[in-house]
C-alpha cells in the first residue's frame, strides 16, 4: 500500500543520519541489497514459504521444516530477518532454501513473490507486516500464523494502531496459536474467532528432540576441559545485562561451593561480562577450564550448545528473566532436562510453561541478588539431586504442535 511505504520511508529518512557508521558498513549494503531483492529462480513445484525473525525462531523451526518436507514435495523456502539468524539458518538446513527476509515495501514485496511463486506464506510467532499480507491476498495466497504469540506489550503496541491492524489481522488465513491464553488478544486485534486453531508451543516439541541429541556428559566435559565433577555445576544460561548486574557480584562467594559457568545470549558481550566481573576482581576463562581450579568461572564462547550445557548442570539459571522487555527465554529446554531452574519474576515469552513450572516448584522466582544467593546457597547441602520430574512432565504434556500445524497447514493448501 502507498500510505504504508510512505510511512517506511519518512522512518528510513529519520533513521539514516543517527546510523550513517552503519550504512557505510559493506555487510549492511549487502544485506541491505538481498533484503531487496531474492536470489532465487522460479519453481513450478510451487513453494512453501516460511518466514522467521532470529536465531531462536530459525532454532525451533527444525522439526516443523521437516515433517512439511516428509508430508509434501513443493519447494520450502525460509526467509530471515536477522543476519544472525539467517547464519543459523544456512547451518541447519542444509536442503531447503535461505534466504534473507524482504523489507515490507510494496513493490519489494511483489518482486519476492514473483521469484518464490508460494502456495501459501507462514510467518513464525508474530511476523505480521501490513504490505506483506496485502499483496498475498491479492494474489489469493494464503497466509498463517505459526506458532502465534501476543506479549503484553505487543498487544498494547497494535491496540494503539487498532484501526490499521484490523484490516491486515483480517488478511490472515488462519493463526496456529501457543496457547489459549492469547485467542482473545487476536480477536480484540481484528482474527477472526472461526480463523484461530490451538495447537501449542512448538518450542515444547523441539526441546524433546533436541535432549536426543545430547552427547554424553563425558564428552561435553571433555569440551570444557573438565575432570571429575567434585562440586555442584550452576549454569547462568542466555545471559543479558538485567541478570549480570544480580548475579556477577555473587560469583566470587559462589564459586567456594558451585563450578560456574555463563553462557551469554550473546557471546559478543563476553568483554563486558569479563569487565564487570573485573570490578569484582574476579578471575575468568573463556572457553574452556583450565588448571587454574574451581573457582574460576567458564565464560563459554560459542552458540548451539546450550542443551549440553544445561544437561551437565544441577542448577539453571534462566537469563532474560530480570527485564520485562525481553521476557524470559527457553524454558522448555532445562525443563525437559528436569532441572532445577531459578531466574527472575519475567517469563511472559512462555507464560504457559513458566506457570506450570512455578506450580510445581520447578521454577523458583527471585526478585533481587539477596534472594538469589540464599535460594542457591539452600541448595548446597541438599544430599539428593535437585532433578524435577513434574518439570519433564509438563513439557511432554503440551507436546504435540508440530503434528497439529503441520496438519492445518496441508489442509489450508490442498
């Protein structure tokens, strides 16, 4: 729509000068370009087209990817936002294509429909862009919503836009969503009540395939540079600024009793992890343990191994959970594993299984760092492990999305 453009250009126009380091930066242009425009040749297969934001949404996509391709034959391309996720992308699915996700402009729009020629469009979570959806329903492409989602905040942000969102809310075919808890959100927003199926967290199916495909704690202890395991191992997982500043200045007390180890959401940061924890003259390795002893924490420097981290670990603390703006990360994983897991008052990113965890103390909630050290100090003379078997019973309780999405989805296109 021109209006829509209009309002994306007077933004791109505000948006360059406070970003000129940025667009001089040769990747940009790059990206900036492929987001233009898709390298990718017409299919008379016709396609599917999946479209996801980041590394997290790429990550959870695996197995929902796979049973379309063992239960249909049209070509699968995904579309990513986000040059990480995009990276990701490429080193997961290795037999579909990848491409970077087109700008909501309507004449870009056109050119990516043209060249994917898609049966039908399914945007992860909350991927809804105006122009996107208009052009597919001129061309009568229909377009769902997988594994759907609505924050607080997200809500509030489009009851703001109410008047404009109904329309493209109406474009959508059908909405996949996590749970019933967001139905009412995307009927206020403009869905149709007869459009909305629940099908579960996707996420839910993707942690129980993931743990089948952790190595043996011998090996992941082999990769820390580890040996015999004579303390209790406490994981600080997906880590961002908001959890640091609770628990860096714990660390130096904690390490007499836990081997630590942070594993940041983003391993970019890990300077500033280790300038904090130098305020704290505290010492570090990266990497890897080496003969320096127990007390130093691991700053682990690598993605895509979380789940093994988690599962050599008695203790998770969840990272994202100190900040209402991001809401808590994965907690289907740690879950899954039965362990026991501690963060902070914030998982509205998974209400549902934060919930079920927190009633069955899986999930112990602390709101300060004093709160923080006497719960994990209360765990150091416990002679029983700390697993949670009610915690594996609640993810294998709301397993079940992918089979339900895929299903609706093969029924909207044939």
């Amino acid at each position: 729509m021109f209006f829509i453009d209009i309002i994306y250009l007077l933004a791109l126009i505000i948006y360059l000068p406070f970003n000129l380091k940025l667009v001089l930066n040769l990747k940009y242009r790059k990206l900036i370009k492929r987001r233009f425009s898709p390298d990718i040749e017409p299919d008379n297969k016709g396609s599917i087209w999946i479209h996801a934001v980041s590394v997290g949404e790429v990550r959870s996509l695996g197995r929902f990817v796979s049973l379309l391709q063992k239960t249909d034959d049209r070509r699968i391309v995904l579309s990513v936002t986000t040059p990480s996720g995009f990276n990701e992308a490429k080193k997961i699915f290795k037999n579909i294509v990848v491409l970077n996700g087109p700008l909501d402009l309507s004449f870009v729009v056109k050119k990516f429909i043209a060249k994917i020629d898609p049966d039908i469009i399914i945007l992860n979570e909350l991927e809804i862009w105006p122009n996107w959806i208009f052009a597919a329903n001129r061309k009568k492409i229909p377009v769902t919503v997988v594994n759907g989602r609505m924050s607080d905040k997200a809500f509030e942000r489009y009851k703001l836009f109410s008047v404009v969102t109904k329309r493209f809310f109406r474009g959508i075919r059908l909405f996949l969503l996590q749970g019933e808890n967001y139905r009412e959100r995307f009927i206020k927003l403009g869905a149709k009540n007869s459009s909305i199926r629940i099908c579960g967290n996707i996420k839910a199916d993707e942690a129980i395939f993931a743990m089948k495909t952790v190595r043996e704690s011998g090996e992941i202890f082999k990769m820390l540079g580890m040996g015999i395991k004579n303390k209790k191992i406490l994981l600080f997982a997906s880590t961002h600024k908001t959890d640091e500043v609770i628990f860096i200045p714990l660390i130096e007390e904690l390490s007499n009793h836990y081997t630590i180890i942070i594993a940041p959401r983003h391993v970019d940061r890990i300077g500033e992890i280790k300038k904090e924890l130098g305020k704290y003259n505290v010492s570090w390795v990266v990497g890897k343990k080496d003969s320096v002893g127990n007390k130093v924490p691991i700053i682990f420097d690598k993605m895509g191994y979380l789940a093994e981290l988690m599962s050599i670990s008695d203790i998770v603390f969840m990272g994202g959970s100190f900040s209402s703006d991001i809401g808590g990360h994965n907690l289907y994983e740690p879950a899954i594993l039965g362990k026991k897991i501690v963060g902070g008052p914030f998982h509205n990113n998974f209400p549902s299984i934060g919930e079920e965890l927190i009633k069955n103390n899986a999930y112990t909630v602390v709101y300060d760092k004093g709160e923080l050290f006497d719960i994990l100090m209360s765990f150091i003379n416990k002679r029983t492990n700390l697993s949670c078997e009610s915690a594996k019973s609640s993810v294998i309780k709301m397993s079940g999305a992918i089979e339900c999405s895929v299903k609706e989805v093969l029924k909207l296109i044939n």
